[in-house]
C-alpha cells in the first residue's frame, strides 16, 4: 500500500489522446497486482499422516478448499483497500490478481500489459532471510522490461 500511495502521490497519469496517425492512445491507470502463492505449494503442507502407520501422501480436500478460500480473503482484503486509497485520491485504476511464483509473474504481467513503469514496495529483510527467501523487488529491477521503482518506507 505504501508503494501505492507513493504512486498516487508522484507519479501523473497519462491522459488519453489521438496521436497524429489518428490512433487513440488509452488513458493512463495504475494497474494493481495481487500475486498468490500457487495452491500445489501450500496444499503440498497437508495436516500430516495418519499416527501409527497410516498412509502419508492422502491429499485433505478439505485443507486444500480451506486454504484457498482463504487465499481469495486475502485477496479481496488487499485489493478493497487498494481500491479505496485509489478511490478517495479519484484515480483510475485496474485490478488484477494471479497466481505463481510473485516475481515472475510480475515481471510476465508488466511486460504482457504494456506497463510504462513499476512501482513496488519491498520488505525489510536481514541478509540471512533474503539468502533463502530471495527479493522480489531485486529480481524485478533486474528482469522487467520497464523501469522499476522500489519504494521503501514511505509512510
């Protein structure tokens, strides 16, 4: 969200024109990407075996709709929000929400959509948790093909 505000407050949308070769160019928006995690890897943390030799690769339907389910409330949760900030500041915006592996579809879906700029946030991590963890906002400066701008801590 604060990637969000920081955009809101500095950037200008583009407004929509008609270029000399009489083609009308779209009328600037900020697009708002929700990436979830892909449902194989969280459902792949089934409750466990049954104790005492029962069988361990039984898949739990219910745990796999439970976290799902509970995926979409995130979802939902994140983009009311992202729509309200954008909505009091009367910007035009888009929505989106996909699934995969974050810092790869947010490079696919910028470059796939055309984005003239990416605006994100990032999260403080040590040195040790972004060893394993990695960084989104690393990988996307050095794999989109559209300007990045990481925003950190802006309140």
């Amino acid at each position: 969200m604060n990637a969000l505000k920081w955009a809101i407050t500095n950037l200008k949308l583009r407004p929509s024109s008609t270029s000399s070769e009489s083609q009308v160019q779209e009328e600037g928006f900020f697009l708002i990407l929700h990436v979830q995690s892909p449902p194989n890897i969280i459902t792949d943390l089934n409750p466990g075996s049954i104790p005492f030799g029962g069988p361990d690769y039984y898949e739990v339907p219910a745990f796999a709709q439970a976290v799902e389910a509970h995926q979409r409330r995130i979802s939902d949760a994140v983009l009311s929000h992202a729509i309200e900030i954008c909505t009091q500041k009367e910007v035009k915006h888009k929505t989106q929400v996909v699934v995969g592996d974050p810092k790869q579809v947010i490079c696919d879906v910028a470059e796939n959509q055309h984005v003239d700029l990416l605006v994100m946030g990032c999260r403080p991590f040590g040195p040790i948790k972004r060893m394993f963890l990695g960084s989104v906002s690393n990988y996307c400066t050095n794999n989109a093909q559209c300007p990045v701008i990481v925003v950190k801590n802006f309140p």
